[in-house]
C-alpha cells in the first residue's frame, strides 16, 4: 500500500506540492518541513510533502497526537510512519480483522490521499487544487485485497 499511495500521489520522498523535488527534504526535522510548507502555501497554494503528500494540518494533527515530533527528521522511515499510521486511522486494523468492509476501507483512504479514487472513480477532492484520482478504483480494490493475504 505505501508504494501504491506514493505512486498514486505522484511523489517521492523528496516531492513537495506540484511535483516539485526537494534534494534535501529527507533530511529536514518536521519543523523544517512545516516551516517549508507554510512558504509553499503562500507561494504555490499547497503544502504536500513527501511520499505520503502529507499536508502542514495534517502534520500538525500528527505532532499533537505524538506520532511524530518537531525534531524527528522527515527521511523515509518517519514518511513510512506517516503513511502506516494514516492507514490506522482510515481503518486498517479492522478491515485486515474483518470488521470493516473492503468499500468502506478504501472510501475512507481516499478521505486521506487525493489521488485514491471513490466508487465514482473521482477524488474526494476532485477541483480542489487540481486535485484528481489517479489509479482506478479497481486498481486500490486490488491492492487492499493484498493485504489480507
């Protein structure tokens, strides 16, 4: 799932908002990438970072809860964190149980990730900053399946 997400995002681990690469993000503290996401917002319109297309709120939201902190440094592994504690929280433990429906699993990840698509095959952001699914629905069905194998 984490490389489908990056994939689908369109982003490495150095890919700002827009596409753009940043050769040194993996080395920055999260503080230095919230620093540089409240500048890209100002300047570009967004703030995605990283391979998970992390916003600043969002990444605020992960601070408070302790998932990260400001001194921890935004390399791979701390991105993979992101990512794995995002799928907990659109439901991932209860739908590897069986608790939760594959449908409402992937709904709720596409909640999270722009470029996941609904059952309608759109973004839940669709026209907000260019925003658009970009991997059939199929495509994420087929990949959350996996997970339970």
């Amino acid at each position: 799932m984490v490389d489908l997400i990056s994939r689908a995002e369109g982003a490495g681990y150095n890919t700002m908002f827009g596409g753009k690469e940043h050769p040194n993000l993996t080395k920055l503290s999260i503080a230095e990438v919230l620093d540089l996401q409240q500048k890209n917002i100002k300047s570009a319109g967004g703030s995605p970072a990283g391979a998970p297309q992390v916003t600043a709120k969002t990444l605020k939201g992960l601070i408070k809860d302790g998932v990260v902190k400001l001194s921890d440094t935004f390399n791979e592994q701390t991105q993979e964190k992101i990512i794995h504690h995002l799928m907990e929280t659109a439901g991932y433990s209860k739908f590897v149980r069986g608790d939760l429906d594959p449908n409402a699993f992937a709904d709720n990840l596409a909640g999270i990730w722009a470029s996941l698509p609904l059952p309608n095959g759109d973004s839940a952001y669709k026209g907000v900053a260019g925003n658009h699914a970009r991997i059939s629905r199929q495509q994420l069905m087929d990949a959350i399946e996996r997970l339970r194998q």
